[in-house]
C-alpha cells in the first residue's frame, strides 16, 4: 500500500480486509459506510483496488 507507513486508516482497512477475507468486498462497504471524511474514503477504497490487483 502507498502512503505514510504508519497511517491507522491503512492498518484499519487492511484488518478489515483480512477479517472478511473476500477479496475486500466486505471492507469497502464497511469503509463506504463508517469513513466520513469523503478524501481518506477514496483513499482506502483506492488502496484496497490497488492490493486487490497485486493479489
């Protein structure tokens, strides 16, 4: 994932990732739903594409 290495948002979404473990479906509604700031939303359902793809 791009960005600070140590940003929550990028640990947070990762989790989530690893909890739901299907592909990050279930992470970006989560993120969709619990993420306000409409930016740091983008980002993460971005990053989650990115590892997605790397995947």
């Amino acid at each position: 994932m791009t960005g600070c290495a140590n940003c929550v948002w990028l640990e947070y979404a990762e989790k989530l990732s690893r909890y739901y473990q299907d592909g990050g479906e279930e992470a970006a509604k989560q993120i969709n739903e619990r993420v306000t700031d409409p930016n740091m939303k983008a980002f993460l359902l971005h990053e989650l594409r990115m590892k997605k793809q790397q995947s």
